[in-house]
C-alpha cells in the first residue's frame, strides 16, 4: 500500500517502486518487496516444518518443466495477483497463500489490502473474513440461481473474442470486470456476483493465480472447477491452468457449467474443457 501511495515502505524496503518486464507480464518492486517477507516470514517462523515453499517470483529457478516438486506440503504463493492493476492503480490486486497438498489446496488465504480484507479458507471447515482490527465477517453468497440473474466477474486484461462471445451467448443478468482473481472471488464471496469465467487465450492462469481463491471459495461452499466438474489440480509439473475454469457461489454449479459446455461447442468445438 506504501508502494501504491508513492510512500516509504516499510522494513526497510527499496523506496523506489521499480518496475520490469519479464514474459509474463510487470514485476514491481512491490511484488519483490511482499515476496521477500512473505518466503522470510515462513522459513524463520516454521523453520522445522517440512514442506515446500513455490513462489511466482521463484519459480523459474524451482521448477522443472513436467517435474512436480517432491514435497507432499507445498506453499504456492502470489505476491502480487494483479500487477497490472496495482500498476494503473485500480486497487484491484491481492496477496495469495494456499497450502497444497497432493495436488488439491487444503488452506487459502487472500489478503486485498485496499479494503483491509483477509479472507481464510480451511478446505472441509469453513471460510470467513478478518478487518485489519480482527473483527471477523462471514461469507454472503447471493442467493440467485437463475442466469438470467446472475452476476458475472471476468477479467479486465484478459479478455478474448472467445469469451465474448461465450459470455453473450449465456444471457446473464449483468457483468462486471475486476483485476485480481483474489478479488474476483471475493465479489462472489460478498454476495456482489455469483460467476467466474477463465478461458484460456495466449496465456493460461497460474497454479498461483489460483490455489488461494479457490481454497477459500471452497471452504466456504462454493465450486471451483472446468466447465466439464473437474477438479483444478496443482504441483502437476505444468503450472498453468489451461481450459474453461468456473468459479460459483456453488447454488447451481452443475447445470451452469452444462450450459457453458454446450454454448462453448457452438463457438470452439475443440476447445479444451
């Protein structure tokens, strides 16, 4: 948020907010900065727990193409969700923690510090929502069912002819474009949208992109999979989340991806679900 405002960062963080551009898109400083603390904070503080920490800004030096890492408990991390819209101060952007295990996350949290939001997850438990003073909130699912209206979140940097078309095609109530996954899950979270669509165009979502917001949405009762039901899957040794991916407040999910399939086999019958 200091990096946001033009202030001196704290912990003693380079001031100036620099930025690069690799394949994937800007890193900042900021990413670097929350980075850092971030692998600090988890090795000094759980220095004898054996489990793997992945972080987008590591990656490239951790992972081999088509080798999964080995360790049973992996922390996938995101820094930055949302780069691009920090960058062109939208407020759109998240922080990601999810803990993995064989290949599902079973712990999520996403932290959207513009609205001092930190949403937790525990798989199988339940999912709620701390103020920066503590004070907990739960999750408030709409209760719409129908999809003529329902509220659909997409992405505001990656869009396609394809999900256009896609989009129009499933006479939704309304849409809405928001930054950072971590805060398109959070509209559904509030009550403010019911859908998530990712389709997959020159560049797939992360396994970071993910992990965290689907945790949390899970573990609230919502649904996180491909249009086909599907589970997403993490630490394959493919990092990227390729096909049609539908996050739901979970009321209609079964027959919301039906719809979706069979409106994408009209548009691109070799799509990959």
């Amino acid at each position: 948020m200091a990096y946001a405002r033009s202030e001196k960062p704290p912990y003693g963080f380079r001031s100036a907010l620099t930025v690069t551009t690799g394949c994937d898109g800007p890193v900042s400083m900021a990413d670097l900065a929350v980075n850092s603390w971030l692998l600090d904070g988890l090795t000094s503080r759980f220095s004898n727990v054996d489990w793997a920490l992945l972080s987008e800004e590591t990656a490239k030096e951790q992972l081999t193409e088509g080798v999964p890492l080995s360790s049973e408990w992996l922390w996938i991390l995101d820094p930055l969700d949302g780069t691009k819209d920090f960058l062109s101060g939208t407020g759109e952007y998240a922080v990601h923690l999810a803990l993995v295990r064989e290949h599902q996350p079973v712990l999520g949290v996403v932290l959207i510090p513009e609205k001092e939001e930190l949403w937790f997850g525990l798989v199988g438990h339940s999912a709620w929502c701390e103020n920066r003073s503590g004070s907990k909130t739960q999750v408030a699912f709409s209760s719409r069912t129908l999809l003529k209206e329902m509220i659909l979140v997409a992405s505001r940097n990656h869009r396609d002819r394809r999900l256009e078309e896609l989009l129009g095609s499933l006479c939704l109530g309304a849409s809405k474009a928001v930054g950072s996954v971590g805060c398109k899950v959070a509209t559904i979270l509030r009550g403010e949208s019911d859908l998530y669509l990712s389709l997959s165009g020159k560049s797939a979502p992360k396994d970071w992109d993910m992990a965290a917001p689907e945790a949390v949405l899970i573990a609230a009762g919502g649904r996180f999979t491909h249009s086909d039901g599907s589970p997403l899957r993490y630490n394959t040794g493919d990092i990227c989340q390729r096909g049609c991916l539908v996050a739901s407040h979970g009321h209609t999910h079964s027959e919301i991806c039906h719809r979706i399939n069979d409106q994408l086999q009209l548009i691109n019958a070799n799509f990959p679900l």
